[in-house]
C-alpha cells in the first residue's frame, strides 16, 4: 500500500497534490478516556486493541514523516500527530504490560 493510499478514509484522505490531509486529533481515536478501563476488558479484545493502535502508530509515523519531507510543512500539525503518536504510544504499553504477566526472578 503506497503513501497515497490511506488505509482508513477516516485517518487521511489524498489531495491532488499527493500529500495526506490528516483529520483532527480529536477524531483520529474518538473518545480516548473511555477506552482506557483495561480491566473491563478480555485479552482477546486488548489484543485487538493492541493491533489496532500500533497500526494506527505506524500510521501517524509516516503522515509525520510525508509532512516533514515537505517544504511548506505545517509544523503545528506535526508536533499534534506527534503528541498523538506518543499517546498511542503509552497506550500500547499499557495493553503490552497488562498482556504481559509478571516474571519474578
């Protein structure tokens, strides 16, 4: 899948000029506080989750990678897709560390 063709419509759509246009933040992961009760929540579907956001990561690593190659980038919109990514970040370790059971040496 090439750099212009987003896999979700919702997270970036391709202009004429080829560069993405990623939504706000705010849309991005709707309603982010709600999902954080992990213990509610079966490992099956944190496993999901965790597929989902670190697809989501890689995502947001790119679209901030194709805005940084360009000459006229939006640099607000660069450090918001990377507070995102950092927050996606942190969610995935908190799904990795509850995955994870605890070893005591």
């Amino acid at each position: 899948m090439g750099i212009n063709e987003p896999r979700d419509k919702s997270f970036a759509e391709c202009t004429s000029l080829g560069m993405m246009v990623v939504q706000p933040i705010e849309e991005m992961i709707p309603n982010m506080n709600a999902l954080s009760d992990l213990s509610m929540k079966t490992d099956d579907v944190l496993r999901v989750e965790l597929d989902v956001f670190r697809q989501e990561h890689s995502d947001l690593d790119e679209a901030i990678r194709v805005l940084q190659d360009t000459r006229t980038a939006d640099q607000l919109m660069i450090q918001r897709l990377k507070k995102k990514k950092l927050q996606l970040k942190d969610r995935i370790s908190q799904i990795e560390d509850r995955l994870t059971p605890d070893i005591i040496a």
